[in-house]
C-alpha cells in the first residue's frame, strides 16, 4: 500500500513539473515572438502577425525553445539568418551606436540648450 502512495505522489510530481516546463517555455516563446519583427507586415511583430512569414517564425522559435536554446541564441539565430533588423531590441555594436547614443545626445544637447536660455534670462 505504500508503494501504492509513493507511486501516486510521484506521478503528481511529474506530471506537476511537466506542466510548469511547458508553461515557461510558452512565456519565454511569447517575449521572445514580441520582441522579433515581421519582415512582410510594416510595425508589427512576430506575435501579432498573421502572416505566412511570422508563422514560419513561430514554428522556428518554438522548435529552437524545444531543442533547449536559451533566448540570446535563438536571436543570435535569427540575427544570423536575416539581419540586426528583425529584432526590435538591437544589440550595441559598431552598426548601432548612432542608434543607441543619439538619444543621449540629444538629451544633453536639449538640456545645454535650455541652461543657456535660462542664464540669458536672469
């Protein structure tokens, strides 16, 4: 009769953690589809887009996800196969800086604008 429980409880625990893994990995295939862009529909994602493309994309994903890839590979995948372009959050690297430091640049640019015209006023 004990073996009989333990067997139950160990059933519970499988099946339990079975489920949690495929949870994670559905969240981790949906941050991951939000934040690829749809080469064929203009300013949408992966996750939102019906197309033909996109489809293909979720397919790819969540094989990748089966195979045990983490997030950063299946982008370094994906940004092999077709370009820095398809993901929304681009890595910093020498194509990029102008795209990470403009914002930066303005703000200050912006922010020694105003001290200047707030000097000339007192």
């Amino acid at each position: 009769m004990k073996i009989l429980k333990v067997f139950i409880i160990l059933f519970f625990v499988i099946s339990f953690s079975e489920l949690k893994s495929d949870e994670v990995n559905d969240i981790l295939k949906h941050k991951i589809l939000k934040n690829i862009r749809c080469l064929i529909c203009q300013g949408q994602s992966v996750y939102d887009s019906e197309s033909e493309f996109a489809s293909s994309i979720k397919l790819i994903v969540d094989r990748k996800i089966n195979e045990g890839l983490k997030e950063d590979s299946i982008y370094e995948f994906l940004r092999e196969k077709y370009g820095d372009w398809i993901v929304y959050d681009p890595q910093l690297n020498k194509n990029t800086y102008i795209l990470w430091l403009l914002p930066l640049l303005l703000f200050l640019l912006g922010g020694a604008i105003m001290k200047k015209k707030l000097k000339f006023r007192n």
